[in-house]
C-alpha cells in the first residue's frame, strides 16, 4: 500500500483540490476542517471506487493511505 504523509491545511488542501473539482471552495475548506478534527497523524484509507451520477467509477489513486498532521 502506498502512505502519503500530509502536514497542514494547504498541503492536506492542495491533495485534495481535485476531488472537488465539481464543488465550491468551501466544500473544500470544511472537508479539511473536518479532517484536522482528527487527532494528529490519523490514517485514513482513500476509496478508488465512487459512485457518480448513477454509475461506478473506478479512478487510479496516488495513495491508498493518508496520514494527517495538523503541522
């Protein structure tokens, strides 16, 4: 499995920027408050699979595994 280490607000937004392509801003600055509600270095697994508009999508993913750090 591959791990990504993030360390930040504006790394932990820059890696994330493109799942919310779709969104606004916001949905972007809350998703990363949510995040950094966690406990320093939290590992969260990334799904490949999404269901959008009615179908299963499968993207490639950089990592399967983040770890979050508040700095």
């Amino acid at each position: 499995m591959k791990t990504i280490e993030l360390h930040g607000r504006e790394e932990i937004k820059v890696f994330f920027k493109d799942e919310f392509k779709r969104s606004n801003r916001s949905d972007l600055d809350q998703y990363v408050d949510d995040l950094l509600q966690y406990p320093d270095g939290t590992e969260f697994g990334l799904p490949s699979e999404y269901y959008i508009d009615g179908v299963w999508e499968t993207r490639p993913r950089k990592a399967e595994v983040i770890i979050i750090y508040h700095t």
